[in-house]
C-alpha cells in the first residue's frame, strides 16, 4: 500500500487493495502493533469550519499519538473566502505545516486547497462526502460481520455526504448497497454515474420503498435528516423524512440479527429512536470508537511508519 504523501479527499481515491491495506492497519493498530512516531517534530492543520466531535478528537489524538502537533483552526478564525482566498490559505498552510484535514461545506473549496498545498490534505468532510466516516464504517462492518466484500447494507436517509461516501464504497469494496430516502432526496446522478459499480464490483440500488431496502439486509445505516447548513429546512424535513424512521416497528419488520448504524451525531427521536440506538442491535459506539483506529492507520500511512508486521 502506498499512501505516502498523497491525498485523501473521497473514498473513490483508494483503489481495492488500498482500502483493504489500511482496514489491515486499522486492525494491527487495534491489536497493539506500534505505529511509532512518523510525526514527531512535524505539525497538521485543522480547518473546521463546522461544528464536529468525532472527526477532530479522533484526529487530534490520532496526531498526538503519532507524535505530531495538532493546530485547530475554526470559521470564526480563518474565514475561509472571505478574509483570503481559498488558494492563498493553501499556500500559507502549505508553508507551516505538513498536513491539512478540513471540514469545508464544498468540495470544490476542499479540491482548491489541496490544489494549492504540496502537503497532503485530508477531507474530514464536505457536502460532497464524508470519506473518512464510511473508512471507519467499513472496519466496523468488517468486525462484526466477519466480512466486508458482499456485505449487504442499507443507508436510509438523505442522499448527500455520508451516502455519497458508501455509494463508492460500494465499488471499491464490493458491497452490495441499497439506499433508501424519501422521494426528491435521492443521490446526486453525478455521484451515481461516477461510482457506478462495473465488472462486477459491487452494486447500488436506490430506491423510496423501505421495505424493499430492508430484505435480507445485514446493516442498517442512517444518519441524520437535516445536515449541517441545512437548518433551515429542518421543519420541511421533519414531514418528509418521517416514514423512513429506524423504530422498533421497523427493526421487527427487518431481518433478525441486523445491525444498526449511524455515524453520529444523532438527533435522538427523529431518524432514530431511543430504543433502537441504544438497544441490543445497535454498534454505533463501537462504530464512533472505529474513527480513532481509522484516523490513526490513514495517518501512519500517509505520513510515513512502516507496513505493521502482521
Ligand atoms: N460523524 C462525525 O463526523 O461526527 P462529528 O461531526 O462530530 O465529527
Ligand atoms: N450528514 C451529516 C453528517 C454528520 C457527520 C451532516 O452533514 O451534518
């Protein structure tokens, strides 16, 4: 596997044995293997200019365990656009630090900035895709079904960051995908067409029937109906989303055994409730714990230890 130095902007990026490498070091990292310090002396920017719990804890301590300093920068502080270009951020960080992971609402902002930057640069979410969730997601399916290839999944929820990142999963890691969300809420064509699954490697199905979604499923994954920035549809959504609830019903009706997912934060009440995210068949905190191994592995490799022996 050589991520050495490069990018990491969607989970399309990675080709099949990439993925199955780093999951491979996930695993090693989670079994005590020593990734040592590859980042010692070095420093990695932080652009959130979104609120996030998981993905900046997780990589702020991934980072000090490798040995590195973590610089977080927020909205109010870089004002990304507006006190200076998105090329000139680039170009300063590029010079002070020796890697970026940012969570900017566009993809287009994120792509400029690595653009700009000769460091690597890491997408800790756009609108776009939310590459590094759905790494730790697959380790996490991984880990509880034994498998990854094959594994069957449903994302029921809105089609935008989080499904988008399971849509190329599905072809890098050959699952077998259905997304379920409300009419007018489906992925983007753009997304479906370019990770559209040929020769063989895993499929999509997209579809408004939630019944259908379920059958023979193994996981079920959601995540919340109004994202980040989406506020003020918030009421609108709440009517239009509100059939596709993950409930007790719903768990009743789906195949025994099935998992739950969602990649947090939850709004408790509204894609799921109580009882299901806190229930038996629930691995959404295993699923959270998944981010740190995830984020230290893609690190380590970006930024330099050596393959782990076994
Ligand atoms: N799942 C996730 O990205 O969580 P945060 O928004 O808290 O980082
Ligand atoms: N779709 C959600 C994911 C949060 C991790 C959002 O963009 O807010």
């Amino acid at each position: 596997m050589e991520l050495r130095g490069r990018d990491l902007l969607a989970v399309a990026d990675l080709r099949p044995d990439e993925l199955t490498g780093l999951l491979d070091r996930a695993v090693a990292l989670k079994r005590g293997w020593d990734p040592g310090t590859p980042l010692e002396r070095r420093s990695i920017a932080l652009i959130f200019l979104r609120p996030s719990n998981r993905t900046r804890v997780s990589f702020e301590a991934a980072i000090a365990r490798l040995g590195g300093h973590p610089i977080a920068l927020f909205d109010r502080e870089i004002e990304m656009g507006k006190r200076e270009s998105v090329g000139d951020v680039g170009r300063i960080m590029d010079r002070f630090v020796d890697g970026l992971v940012a969570r900017i609402p566009s993809d287009r902002d994120l792509r400029g900035l690595a653009g700009a930057m000769g460091a690597p640069v890491i997408n800790a979410m756009t609108d776009l895709g939310h590459p590094c969730q759905i790494l730790a997601d697959c380790l996490t399916v991984q880990e509880q079904l034994g498998r990854l290839a094959g594994a069957r999944i449903t994302f029921v929820g809105d089609g935008n960051n989080v499904c988008n990142s399971w849509i190329e999963a599905a072809q890098v890691a050959e699952l077998d995908l259905r997304v379920v969300t409300p009419p007018g809420y489906g992925p983007r064509e753009p997304v479906l067409a370019r990770s559209r699954p040929d020769e063989g490697r895993g499929s999509v199905t997209v579809t408004n029937d939630l019944a259908e979604g379920l059958a023979g499923t193994e996981v079920i994954y959601t995540d919340v109906w109004t994202s980040m920035g989406q506020e003020e549809q918030h009421e609108d959504r709440r009517q239009d989303f509100g059939p596709y609830q993950i409930n007790e019903s719903v768990l009743e009706r789906a195949p025994a055994g099935v998992r739950v997912m969602h990649c947090l934060p939850a709004h408790r009440g509204e894609e799921i409730t109580d009882g299901v995210i806190d229930g038996p068949q629930s691995i959404v905190f295993e699923q959270a714990e998944n981010r740190y191994w995830v984020q230290l592995a893609l690190l380590s490799a970006i930024f330099g230890s050596a393959e782990p022996s076994s």
